[in-house]
C-alpha cells in the first residue's frame, strides 16, 4: 500500500502540472510541504518548505523576516498530522530510492548496512549542509554582510546542489540543467562541481544502500532538528511486555533504526530519525507488538495470519 501511495505522490509532483494540473493552494495560499517537491521541476504544482525557508531568509532582512511565517506555519501543521511520513510515504526522492533497493533486490544483489559511525557522519553532514543553507541564505540577503555581493550566486544554496533539482526535471523531458557546469562566477563553478558530486553520489548509492540520500538530506535534518516525531499526532507504540526481540524490525528498517528493537522499556517509540515508513509494523510476527497511532487510535498493526503463515498490518479490535 505505502508504494502505490509513493507513487501516487510521485505522479502528482513529478507529472500532475504536465497534465495540466494548477499549483496546489490551501485558502489561496501556496502551501510549503513537508518534502522535496522541486519547486525547480518545470511543472511543478508545489514547493518544498526548503525553497521557502531559503528564500525568505534572504528578503527577511527587509521585512523582519514576517514573510518567513507562513510557510513556516503550512510546514509545522503538515509535520503536526503527519510527522515524518511525508518522508516515508510522498518523498519525490524517496520513491527513486526505493524503486532502486526493489530493483537491486530483484537481481538479488546484497545492500550495504550503514554501521553507527556511518550513520554518525552521515547525520553531521547533513546538519552541515542545512546549517550552511541557513547560514548563507540569512548573509546574502543583509546589505551590511561582506557575502552580500555573492546573492546572485549563491541564492537558495541548499537547492542548488539538492538532486532533486536535477533529477526530478529529467524525468519530466528536461535535461537542459542535468550536470549543467555554470562558468558565471567562481561561486556559480563550485556550486556546480558540488551539484555534480551530489547527483552522482545519489544515482550510485540508491542502489547499495537503502534510502542514502535521505541520510544526508536537509529536510531530514531540519525534522530531526524539530523532533517531529515527538509532538505529531501518528507515532509507534511498541508493547514492550510481549517484544521478544527478534530483531525484525531492524532489519526491514531502510534507514537501519536499531533502537524500535533495542527499546525495553518505553512504550512510545517516537525516533526523530524514523520515516514512519511502517515497514517495520509489518515485518513485525507479533500480533499488536507494534502499532501506528493517529491521536491515540491504532491505524495499522502488526499481525500474523497463522491461517495462511502471512504478516498482515490489519488491526484487531
């Protein structure tokens, strides 16, 4: 189910605006989602809360950033009813990773596991490139900041070298920015070395490790940074009592979450790194062991069919 909804979500970022859908509004007002929608993609019908927040960061200077609270408010109240499953369930770039890991798992080829002290660096690259994003964005946009003069090169900086503002455009017909090399300025030439570097390393990663760029990516961080996980209303409870720690949940983790399988205590296991892809609820053979909640009722469990010997994710009564 969650596949046929990536793809649905696909379709509608990717391909919807071709077919002559019109940009999406909530009461007149575009609304910043909570994942990478390419505002870049020829026919886009949304923006990714990154663009946004990029974008009104440089003219906040001028308004005393009051332009930054409407996205920012579409953003929490999307993150709120959803949490992280805008990561798991409708990410543009999500749904070319896992159509790469199904594609690798087809031709029965292994995935690399990311080990802790991956994960570790990869989790501070990412906070890097979304405190640079911040960071650059804020600067350029004062008149009084020596990186003022650098604006038209390095507007919206995060985009700039995100994969999605390439690949999501290429798949709609459009290859004229596709490992484009810009020679405007010495900024515009680096920016677009690391744009390469970018797009590279995600057509080669997709396939070996499962959901890589995710590790990396600037809207996984700024939800990791925010503990969305924490305070949305849809969230895991694991019933600790019956676990017997099989260790199936870790496995069918994509993004290799350990501690929904370690955790013996709490019930709540609401990780701000967990896309709420759900997949561990189903590769769970416990009946109720582990539960989706949306405000506190059960929308998906664990269950095994001992009729047929199938997990299933129906939620008894």
């Amino acid at each position: 189910m969650r596949f046929g909804v990536q793809g649905l979500c696909f379709v509608l970022f990717v391909y919807a605006g071709m077919l002559g859908m019109r940009r999406l509004t909530i009461a007149g007002r575009e609304p910043s989602l909570s994942t990478l929608s390419c505002e870049y993609a020829q026919y886009a019908v949304t923006t990714c809360y990154l663009h946004d927040l990029q974008t009104f960061l440089t003219r906040g200077a001028a308004d005393r950033y009051v332009s930054l609270i409407e996205p920012t408010a579409f953003f929490l109240v999307l993150c709120l009813f959803l949490g992280r499953a805008w990561c798991g369930w409708a990410c543009p770039l999500g749904f070319l990773q896992d159509c790469a890991s199904q594609v690798r798992a087809a031709l029965g080829f292994a995935f690399v596991r990311a080990g802790a002290r991956a994960k570790k660096v990869l989790a501070t690259t990412g906070y890097t490139l979304l405190g640079l994003a911040v960071f650059l964005s804020v600067f350029i946009g004062r008149p009084e900041s020596r990186l003022y003069p650098l604006a038209g090169s390095l507007a919206e900086p995060y985009c700039q070298v995100c994969p999605a503002r390439q690949v999501l455009p290429l798949l709609q017909g459009d290859p004229k920015n596709f490992l484009l090399f810009d020679r405007y300025t010495a900024t515009t030439r680096v920016m677009s070395i690391l744009a390469m570097v970018a797009v590279a390393t995600f057509l080669l990663a997709a396939p070996v490790m499962r959901r890589f760029w995710c590790r990396l990516c600037a809207m996984e961080m700024l939800m990791r940074f925010l503990r969305v996980n924490r305070w949305a209303f849809l969230g895991l409870v694991k019933d600790t009592r019956r676990c017997t720690y099989c260790g199936s949940c870790a496995r069918a983790c994509p993004v290799d979450i350990g501690e929904v399988f370690e955790e013996r205590k709490r019930a709540s296991v609401r990780l701000p790194q967990c896309h709420l892809c759900l997949k561990c609820v189903e590769a769970c053979p416990e009946d109720g062991v582990l539960r989706a909640r949306w405000l506190g009722a059960s929308v998906f469990c664990s269950k095994f069919d001992y009729a047929c010997g199938k997990l299933g994710q129906k939620c008894g009564s």
